[in-house]
C-alpha cells in the first residue's frame, strides 16, 4: 500500500491557515517564519526581504543565534506574483541530520500560500494608507476653511503632512523676492525655529523645478548634490511637492525623513502629490474667503467711523462750543470755572473719539496664537493619524501662567507623547491634560502635561500615561 506522498497535510494546512489569517504584514512575515519553523523542525529560520522594499523590512528570525556552517540548511524563494519579495531560509534541523525533500517540498507550498498572504497584506496596508491620506486632506481642508489665519493655515498644513507621511518635519517654503525659496513653516517634533528662515539661493539645481511647479524626490538630502541649505544634513530621503492651484504657485511642501530613514514609496509619492494639490485648493479658497471677510470688517469699520465723525464728533463739538458760550456769559466765577472744565471733558472725549477713528481705519493685527490653543491644533493634527480627537483638557490659567519658552518645550513634549501613542496597536482613545494648578517636589509652581492611551504598550495592559512638567 503506497502511504502517504505528504505525511505532514494537517500541520501544512494549519501553517497555511496561520499564515493568511492576519493582514498586517509584519504579523503576517512573522506567521511565516515560525510556520516554517514548526513545520520542518528547523532550529533556525529567517525571512529576508530582497531589499528593504516599500515596507523597509529588515530580516524576520526566530533567533539571533546564527547557524553553524556544518548544519543542513534549506532555501526557498518568496514571490508576490512575479516579483522576488525574498527568500525563506531555514538551517539545523532539530534532532540532527538534514532536511529531506519532503521538507523541501512543504516549504515551497509554504512560500506560495506566503506571497499571496504578503501580497493582500500589502493590498490591505495600502488601503489603510489612502484612507488615512484622504482624511488628513479631508480634515486639512475643514481646517483651512473654518477661518484660520494665514500663518496658521500653513501651519495646519505642514504638521498634517508630517504626521502622514511619518517625517521627521513638514516644511513649507515660498518664494522670495531675490529669486530664491525660504522656509516660512515648520513642524517637527524639536524646536522647529533653526528651520524657519533657511533658505535655497538663486542658482539652486532644484530651485527651477520648485518655481515651476515640480515635484523633487531626493534619496539622501545629506548626500545629494542638488540639496544646498545648511540644514540638509540632519534629514535622508525627502520629497518637496508643489502647492499649487489654479494656475497660483503658493509654495513647496517639503517632507523630509530623518537620516537612514525609510524611501518614499511610489504609493507615498502619488498620495502625498494629491494632499499638496488638495492643500493648495483649500489654501486658494481660504485666502479668498478671508479676504472676503477682512473686506467686511473693512466696510463695517468705515462705516462706523463715518458714524461717529458725522454725528458724535460734531454733536459733542456742538455741544463744546454752547458750553464755551455760556461760560462767557456767566457771571459766577464758580459757575465758569464748572463750564470750564465741562468744556475739557468734551475736549478730551472728542480726542479719544477721532483716536478711536484713527484705529478702526487700520487693518487688524494678527491675534497671537494662545497656549490653549496652540495645544487644541497638535491634538487636531493627530486626529488625522489617530482616526479619532484626542480629549484634551485645561487645568487654571493656562494662557497666562505658562511662558512663552516653557509652553514650546511643552509642545515639544506634546508631539512627541502623540506621535509615540499613534504608533500603537488598538489604540481607541487619547486624553490630552494640562495643568497650570500643579507643583513639584519642592513646592513650586509648576505646569503639568499628562498624555494618556489605552493601546497595546506591551507592558501595561490599562494603556500608558506620559507625563512631563515644567517649573512656572
């Protein structure tokens, strides 16, 4: 009786079953090589991508203990349709003597069953990646049209990038009179302001392809030839994509990853292209509206200051000059000195009037960004990662405790605290605190941030709380 060709089918199709049961890939490359392991009693298997790839995956082992160079080894590769992902390896059987071709044999149905579950895996993680792409653009754009200043607006611009495209800083620049760019915004999880004022000069191998609207991908801005600003050392592969709509060039959004970071895919390119250009529109569209409105309050104050020279002004003047006259014709001296000082207070009130005048003519400054709600921008920034708003909450007077140098280093903490809770699995809610009530050790006053939550941290199941704080 001829037994069986494939003596191990029930542990073959429970590795297979394991293997195509996640859609993360990382998950999913891990499930292949402890199946592969399991499944021909290797002592050692690794997964080694051909090259770093769109993912920027290093080898997946079960051990770090390397095989010695008399132990079996057994080789395969992986394919997701016709390209080369890379190659399974396996080494020392468990027990002594080599693989058979038995062994082979279940490794290379393995490999298969393998590249169709890294192939849906990277049709699903590519989903994901749009759907986030097209919220963050979703929420930019609800953003810029809800009245933001213009500094502002390009503010919201830049950290949402950052924050989609996983880089080190989101930078905008714009063109300068002398021919050149420089860099007006900058989000980063440092202090951003040694970025803001660097600029690229006429001449630049890149400046023609930025001015005209043209997007520049750069594999190493450290190394590159093309990169000439003083900063380009501290950041790798980048991409500068044009903001622009409707013919108007509004600048270039710059999105560089720190040095030895991952490529930009070409999925990453294309969905951050589309961001810029749906960023440029809102942009157009916000600065249009604005205007609109700033025209309004213009028309409104004109109006107003006619009112008040045409009937305030002349009726108090009106009313000074009877006051005058009557003071003349007083005979108590008590009495004119009383009219005297009537007349003084219109004097007085008429200048504060015209002085008023004067002030509703001009247009309106910018109002400075408060503590508060330079703090609700980060957490609607994160929004667009998190899928959710972080709950963020204020303890005291904020605004007016919290100093101008500590409530960075606070932001600074704050990005960070979320970006490091974005990366979490099965993460469902975030609470933002800051409190101005707090005190340290010692009794001093102090402000307190606590960034709270619940994913998997892998060392408290509750969830994690960062916490940093600040002398007053």
């Amino acid at each position: 009786m001829t037994g069986d060709p494939v003596p191990h089918l029930p542990p073959l199709l429970e590795a297979v079953l394991g293997v195509g049961s996640e859609l993360e890939l990382r998950t999913t490359l891990r499930r292949i090589v402890d199946g592969a392991a399991e499944l021909t009693g290797a002592r050692y298997a690794a997964l080694g991508p051909a090259d770093p790839g769109p993912e920027g995956l290093a080898a997946i082992r079960t051990t770090d203990v390397p095989p010695a160079d008399s132990e079996s080894v057994l080789d395969v590769p992986i394919l997701v349709g016709d390209e080369p992902f890379g190659r399974l390896h396996l080494a020392g059987k468990r027990g002594g003597g080599p693989f058979t071709a038995e062994d082979e044999q279940l490794l290379r149905v393995l490999a298969t069953q393998a590249g169709i579950a890294i192939g849906n895996a990277r049709l699903y993680e590519a989903a994901r990646q749009r759907e986030r792409w097209i919220e963050g653009a979703a929420a930019v754009t609800t953003a810029l049209l809800s009245g933001e200043s213009a500094a502002d607006a390009l503010m919201t611009v830049a950290e949402r990038a950052r924050l989609l495209a996983d880089a080190a800083a989101g930078v905008i620049l714009q063109p300068t009179p002398e021919g050149g760019m420089e860099i007006v915004t900058a989000s980063t999880y440092d202090d951003p302001r040694d970025l803001v004022g660097t600029t690229i000069a006429p001449g630049s191998p890149v400046l023609e392809q930025l001015l005209g609207g043209e997007p520049v991908f750069i594999a190493d801005s450290a190394t590159d030839p093309r990169m000439t600003t003083r900063v380009r050392h501290r950041f790798g592969p980048s991409m500068m994509l044009p903001l622009q709509a409707e013919g108007q060039l509004i600048g270039t959004l710059a999105l560089p990853r720190r040095r030895g970071g991952r490529p930009y895919t070409a999925v990453e390119r294309r969905l951050a292209g589309q961001f810029a250009s749906q960023a440029a529109l809102a942009l157009v569209l916000a600065g249009a509206r604005h205007g609109r409105e700033r025209l309004a309050v213009y028309e409104d104050r004109d109006r107003i200051a006619r009112d008040l020279h045409d009937l305030v002004v002349q009726r108090l003047f009106a009313t000074g000059m009877m006051l005058q006259a009557a003071g003349r014709r007083a005979q108590v001296a008590a009495v004119r000195e009383l009219l005297g000082r009537a007349v003084d207070e219109l004097e007085s009130t008429i200048q504060e009037v015209r002085t008023a005048i004067f002030a509703l003519q001009q247009p309106p400054a910018e109002a400075p960004a408060t503590v508060r709600g330079r703090v609700l921008r980060e957490t609607a920034g994160a929004a667009a990662v998190l899928g959710f708003p972080p709950a963020t909450r204020f303890l005291g007077p904020v605004d007016s405790l919290v100093p101008e140098r500590t409530a960075g280093q606070l932001l600074t903490a704050l990005r960070r605290a979320l970006a490091t809770a974005a990366r979490r699995r099965g993460i469902t809610r975030v609470t933002v605190t800051v409190d101005a009530t707090a005190a340290l050790p010692d009794g001093r006053a102090a402000v307190r941030l606590t960034v709270y939550d619940d994913g998997e941290s892998g060392t408290d199941p509750a969830g994690t709380t960062v916490t940093w704080q600040a002398p007053l």
